[in-house]
C-alpha cells in the first residue's frame, strides 16, 4: 500500500545489472592494470600510455563508486519496506520519526529526511507533517449512531460528534479491515505460511544454496588455475615443451612467465571479488531460514504482540538478535504482515492486528490511540483487556 512496488523493481534490477557490470569491470580491470606495473616495471612512460591504462583506471575508480551507489541504493529500498510494513500495522493513522529511531535504533534526525525524500522515489500514499507521516489511507468516515452525521476522521476517536455533541460514535467497517465496535468478532485470522513470509521464500531455500555452490565452484576452478601456474612457473620441462609448440607463437619464456602472471592475478582478483559476493549470499540463506522458521510460528500465534524470548530459538541467538535478524528479514522482503513495534520499552514482533473495542466499558469514554494489546481509560483508569487483537 505504501510502496512503489513498479518503482522498486525497477531499481532492483538497475541495481543488480549495475552490480554485475562494476564487479566485472572492475575485477578485469584490476588484473589488467596490476599485469601491466608488472609487465613495464620501471619503464612509466610505456606503462602510461599503454592502450588500456586509462580505460582500466576508470573502471578501478568508477566501480567501486557504482557499488557504493548499489550498497545504498538497496539499503534505501529496505528501508522503505520496513517503513511500509510498520506503516500497514500503525492503528492511528500518524507515524513519528521518534517512533521509528526508537525502533530502529537510528537518530531521529535520519529517520525525518528518509521519511521526506521517501515519497519521491520509494513510498506513496503519506505525507510529512510535524515531525513524522501522516498516513493518507488511514483517513475515513464513520457515522454518528445519535444523528447520522457523517464525520471525516482518522481511525482513532475523539469521542465527540461535531454536529450534535454525541458521543455515541461506531466506526462501520474501516480502512484495511480495521473494525471499532465492543461487540464485533474478529475473523479471518490468516493460520497459512504464505500470509508471513515473504514471495518464493520457500524457493529461494533452493536457489540460494545452488548459487552459493556455483560461486564456490568458480572460485575453485580459479584458484585450481592459479596454482597450476605457480607450480609451472620455474618448470623447465613445461617451458620448453611451450616454445616447441608449433601451435604456440609464444618463442619467448618472458612473454609466457608474464602470460602466467596474468592467469595468476586474473584468477586472484576473481577470487578477492567473490568473497564479498559469498559472504552476502550466505548472510542471504541465514535470514531465509530465520523467516521461514518465524513466518511457520507466526501461523500458531493468538496475539497480536510476540515477545522476543518466545520467538524460535536460532543458533543461540539472545532476544536482541533475533529481532535484528527480523528487523533486516523485514528489509530484505522475506517476512511479511509483521513488524517490530516497541511497547513497555521492549521490542516485540506485532502481527496484523485491529482494535475491537472503542469505548471503556466501565466508564464509556473513548478509546484514543491504542497501541497495545491492553489499555488504560484516560477517565476511569480502568484496564481494558484485549483492545487490540491479532487481524
């Protein structure tokens, strides 16, 4: 709802082929230009005006700045979505930068400029006003049951009719199946896995693995390729089988030695720039398996908050760190229909929820601003159990 999904595909794909081109370029151009401070040592003229030089100084320049962009390129993207996803579960219809740097652990001065530069490229369907975005969708009507006054409100109450001072106010059926009635039953509790997780995430359990085996297996025909040679290097046999070679019009053993430096360095720097490439899919696998355990235990909850220490346990992780772990599953787009929210000063997994009550049945003030699960009457100080329960 508030995400710019065409927008977000759109630059996910820009940001992978942009990925792709810089990692090669910039592994080639590396091989290359290291091969060529070899090859002309001592000669800067020639090694200056080599007919590469130039093209490859700019792929060791521009590509890691293209990879700078990519990093926070798709680090915007996950915020967004994590700020989208809070979004769908916020029940006022107003989120504050405070809110979101208490969650994310961020300042709240980078969570307002996010929150205004968003709506330009990533977000839709909010604006920025004092001090946070204010959620377009949460804007609806209800019906005054004392006149029939149709009254333009957020979805949480004032208590208060403008047209005749009732307090008798009832929501009918609000924005995204949110219901305000003491009696209403809640329904559709969503019990399947695919409510949770996130799209293919069973598919990517698959694919995963195979890609980080593929990248294993080319970094291993590489260093396979180095070593052969190294160990050819100074090997006399070899070197004068090569120059007897009618095929090979190499005749001289310091053009092949400088071919085997290339081979060497090409196959290093192949290596070097697949490491980053492993570490960042295995990090991937290790937060498609966390999302598919939690998303599979969320299917079982009751309620709409789940602490921390009730989550799955997962390689000992304390209670910080799986909500870390969601926070960034989140990001990632593996997990769904939950957030992280913090109630009590304790960071908890919120599902999908709704309020079902909007007046104290004590006293029969207003229910304003529910945020928890349970909630203290600003009249009577009575605790009302269950206002807001799991959608």
């Amino acid at each position: 709802m508030y995400l710019k999904k065409n927008v977000i595909t759109f630059l996910k794909i820009k940001n992978i082929l942009l990925a792709i081109v810089a990692i090669a370029n910039l592994i080639v151009a590396t091989a290359f230009q290291i091969y060529l401070v070899v090859r002309y040592w001592g000669d800067t003229y020639t090694l200056m005006h080599a007919r590469g030089t130039s093209e490859f100084l700019f792929w060791i320049i521009a590509g890691p700045i293209i990879l700078i962009h990519v990093m926070l390129s798709s680090s915007n993207i996950g915020d967004a979505r994590f700020y989208s996803g809070y979004f769908e579960g916020d029940l006022d219809g107003f989120v504050g930068a405070e809110d979101l740097a208490e969650v994310t652990g961020r300042s709240a001065e980078k969570i307002t400029k996010q929150l205004k530069i968003f709506p330009r490229i990533y977000m839709k369907n909010y604006a920025f006003r004092d001090g946070g975005a204010e959620l377009a969708s949460k804007t609806t009507t209800c019906e005054c049951l004392s006149c029939g006054g149709i009254i333009e409100k957020k979805i949480y109450f004032t208590g208060e009719c403008p047209y005749c001072n009732s307090s008798d106010l009832r929501a009918r059926v609000l924005t995204d199946g949110k219901y305000y009635s003491i009696t209403n039953e809640v329904k559709g509790k969503p019990q399947n896995f695919d409510y949770y997780s996130g799209k293919n995430l069973s598919a990517k359990r698959v694919i995963f693995p195979i890609l980080i085996g593929l990248t294993l297996f080319v970094m291993f025909i590489c260093l396979m390729v180095g070593i052969d040679n190294i160990a050819k290097y100074n090997n006399h046999d070899y070197l004068v089988s090569i120059i007897l070679d009618p095929n090979d019009h190499r005749y001289d053993i310091e053009n092949i030695h400088y071919d085997m430096i290339y081979s060497i360095l090409a196959s290093a720097c192949i290596i070097i720039g697949l490491i980053p490439v492993l570490i960042k899919r295995i990090r991937k696998i290790s937060l498609v398996n966390v999302s598919y355990t939690v998303a599979s235990y969320l299917t079982r909850v009751k309620t709409p908050f789940v602490s921390a220490s009730k989550l799955p346990a997962y390689r000992n992780a304390d209670s910080r760190k799986k909500i870390n772990l969601i926070f960034n599953s989140l990001k990632k787009g593996y997990l769904r229909h939950c957030t992280v929210e913090k109630h009590g000063g304790v960071l908890q997994v919120a599902l999908g929820k709704q309020i079902v009550k909007d007046r104290c049945p004590n006293c029969g003030g207003a229910i304003v601003g529910a945020a928890d699960r349970d909630y203290i009457c600003r009249y009577c100080g009575s605790k009302i159990m269950d206002v807001i329960v799991k959608k």
